[in-house]
C-alpha cells in the first residue's frame, strides 16, 4: 500500500460527495494532482472545478488522464455510495491500484493528529462546523474535515499548519466512523438510520459502542444527556451535554431575541454568561452547547469562545434563509430522518408561533421511507401544509409499493399532496405561502435556487 509521501496523484470515484470532496482539496492544497469521476455535475463539483481539480461526468475509463494511470504514485480514493460494477471502479481494482474508501484514507490523514470527532445520527455536520469555528477563531486553531460547506469559509476543508487538531465528522454510514482515532469524541444521537446497512437498532447502537471504544486512552466523550452510552475504560473521561436535562454542559436562561437565541452555559470550567447564537434554531442551541463543550476541552478560552460564536454564519443547507420578506419568509434544510425534520419544524414554530408553515419535502432513498413512514407522517403532521416529490433513489432501486403516497396516507393532516418538481412551483401557489419550508437529502437542491427566483418575481407582481 502506497505511503502518503509517495503519491503524487489522487483520483476520486464519487468526487461530488461531500466528505469526498474536503478529502480532495486537502490533497489538491498538498499539491498533488487531483481528479475524479461523479455522476453528475452540482454546484460543488463547479467549485472543485474551478479550484483546479479535473472532473468528468461520464463512467468511462479512457476519460482517465494519463498520469492517473500509474499505480506506482496514484491513490484511488472511492465512496461507498458507488456501485461495486462501476467500470471505472473495476478499472483500478484489476489494475492492482492502492484503492481505499473514503473512511479509510480520512484515518489515514488524520492519524497522529489530535482528533476531535464529532458522531451521531443528527446534528453531526452542524456540531462540527460550530466546532471547527470555535477552535478557528481561536489561538488553538485547527484543521477540518466536514460534511457541510461553512457559509463563514465557502468550503468543508479547513488547514492550519500551525495547530496539531483536526476536527472530524465521523459517519456512522457503512461503519466510516470505525477507521478513526478519536481524542476527543461528541456523541449526539443514536436513533435508528441506515437499516439498509446494520438490519436494526441493536446493530446501530453496537456500532457506535465501538466507536467509543476508539477513543485513545487520555481522551473524552462528550455525549448528549441520556443517550445509553457505556465507557469500558478508565482511561477516558466522560461528559455530558443538555439544554434540558442535567448535564455537565448545560444551557440555562435560554431567550429568544429577534429570531436568534441567547442563553448562558454551565460546565466544568465554569459559567459563561450572555452566550448569543449566530444562526436560528433551537436545535442549534444543543448544537452549540455540545461544539462548546469540545473547545473549552481543547482549551479554548471562554472569552474566544463567546466573541466566535455569534459570527457562526452556519452551513449551506442546514437552516438556511433563501428568502425572509413581509411576504413570504422560505428556509432549506437537509433534514431527511424524521427526528430531524421534527427538529427542524419544532425550531420554525418557536420562531414563528403564528404562521401557516407549508413543507416540500423530498423522501432520500427507498429503504429509509419504508422503514420511517410512521415517523415521517407523524413530523410532518406538526406543519399546515405538505407537498411531497417524488423519492430520490440515491443508490437504491426502486422498492415494490414504496413511493412518497406511503408517508401521504400515514398523514392525519389532510392538507398533503404528492407532487412533481414540474408541477410544484403552480401548487405551492395555488394557496397562500407565509413560511416555507424546502427539506430532503436528494437533489431537492436543485430547485431550491429556482423556488427562490420565482417567488422574488411572485412576490414583486403582487
């Protein structure tokens, strides 16, 4: 296997995923040759693209430049979201390539770094993005790898030459998380997700034991109060984290102010007084107060920590303001689990106590929608109004009887609607729209920009 001094070159198979593509602009800031193949072309592989990296969009071998040929210097890096028959894929396998999975190479960048690894079901991607701004706007300082692009940064990979951490988001997907080497180690949630992979609960919660069970000797947890979380070792401290139940990191006098929450925190290290959020949510709160508890771990100074936190700017996707008018007030979110989609609306709600709140939700993948139908209808009862499109398959093949009209049925709000995207922008004017609501995991961003354009013309006609 190829030592990281001895590649030159790196190709990605899946390039456009998310934690693929921080991998790659680590590599390509390194100075190493980078490039790829995805099945589409997003609004990410446009900016991979123009950073210098060389992308195609076709399964095609002879699309593979020259120099990637050589599997003397070529790592081959792939997500397991690619089918094992990918012609590409195949390619470098018969070729006798280094090819690693996009887990496996993460723990190999990381290794010897302090680690801090943020897991769970929900809230990973935003407890980590608030982490890694925390230790940035820091004199700790550090390096990031995350499954969200930060607004703050325009990107998920974050270098700092100068700091010996590197914040992680650790995937329970396909057992990712399982290559890594924590020092520090946040547990938010362990609902039952990914049934396609472990079969049932029990198997998910085994998993993250064992995730737990990485933490170097000398490290911590940090986990949500509650969540049944079993240390086998002395050598690692534990705490916990709550803006609810007791905990060691806790928010308290927790006010909404102008759509934005503010609260103090209790913890170990003390209190911290007047803490004010840069992005709205309750959820984010208990996002917060977890990010929190990992930098003052790491030694993060409070006043850093209370001057850094409200310049968080958040994530693309994860409750993000595309309109906020007198008119219509419309918010994205990658919510695709029904604790999150709970979440999610539960926050909209306290923001908006009074208004008529219309959803658009896109179901992400076949298994998850007839695994969770019960629990998608029961979230989505808490909204006004529902328009559901179509499932996105992702890498499944269609399930007999499975399809969007599952969830519709399970409903008790009879305001609910499975649509097309064609059709989609005339039924969600056909009735008034105060707050809305673009959730899903699929491709759903795609009609995210073009929902906005024409509402700002609805809206100016009016």
């Amino acid at each position: 296997m190829l030592q990281l001094k001895d590649i030159q070159s790196v190709y990605f198979v899946g390039i456009g995923g998310i934690g693929m593509s921080a991998i790659a602009r680590f590599f390509k800031y390194e100075g190493l040759h980078v490039a790829g193949y995805d099945r589409v072309s997003t609004l990410l592989t446009k900016e991979l693209e123009a950073e210098g990296i060389t992308i195609h969009y076709e399964d095609d071998v002879q699309q593979i430049a020259l120099n990637y040929r050589d599997k003397t210097s070529t790592l081959v890096v792939y997500t397991p979201a690619i089918p094992n028959e990918h012609t590409e894929l195949t390619y470098f396998r018969k070729k006798g390539f280094d090819v690693r999975k996009r887990a496996a190479v993460l723990g190999l960048i990381s290794g010897g770094m302090n680690s801090v690894c943020v897991a769970g079901t929900h809230g990973k991607t935003t407890i980590s993005s608030m982490t890694a701004h925390l230790y940035k706007q820091s004199a700790v300082g550090c390096n990031a790898f995350l499954g969200g692009i930060i607004n703050n940064y325009k990107t998920n990979f974050l270098h700092d030459s100068n700091s010996d951490y590197v914040v992680l988001e650790a995937d329970e997907f396909d057992r990712s998380f399982l290559h890594l080497s924590p020092h520090f180690a946040l547990l938010s949630a362990m609902d039952a997700d990914h049934l396609d992979i472990y079969g049932d609960k029990e198997s998910i919660n085994e998993a993250f034991l064992e995730f737990v069970d990485k933490i170097e000797p000398g490290g911590v947890l940090l986990h949500k109060a509650g969540l049944p979380v079993e240390v086998a070792h002395d050598e690692i401290e534990v705490f916990t984290y709550s803006i609810e139940e007791k905990a060691d990191f806790k928010a308290f006098n927790i006010k909404l102010i102008d759509g934005l929450y503010q609260f103090d925190l209790k913890s170990p290290f003390g209190t911290i007084k007047g803490l004010k959020m840069g992005v709205p949510a309750l959820v984010n709160v208990e996002n917060a107060v977890g990010a929190i508890g990992l930098a003052l771990l790491g030694g993060v100074e409070a006043e850093e920590i209370k001057a850094a936190l409200p310049s968080f700017e958040g994530i693309r996707r994860r409750f993000q303001y595309r309109l906020k008018s007198d008119e219509i007030v419309f918010i994205d979110d990658y919510a695709h689990h029904p604790e999150e989609i709970k979440a999610t609306l539960k926050s909209v709600k306290a923001i908006y106590p009074k208004s008529h709140i219309t959803v658009v939700f896109q179901p992400h993948l076949y298994t998850r929608t007839r695994d969770f139908a019960d629990g998608f209808a029961a979230s989505l009862d808490i909204c006004d109004r529902v328009l559901l499109l179509d499932i996105y398959p992702a890498r499944e093949l269609p399930i007999a009887g499975v399809g969007s009209e599952m969830i519709a049925k399970l409903m008790s709000n009879e305001s609910v609607k499975v649509v097309s995207k064609e059709g989609l922008f005339d039924e969600l004017c056909s009735q008034k729209i105060e707050i809305l609501l673009t959730l899903g995991a699929g491709d759903i961003d795609k009609e995210v920009p073009v929902l906005e354009e024409k509402l700002k013309v609805f809206i100016a006609n009016k």
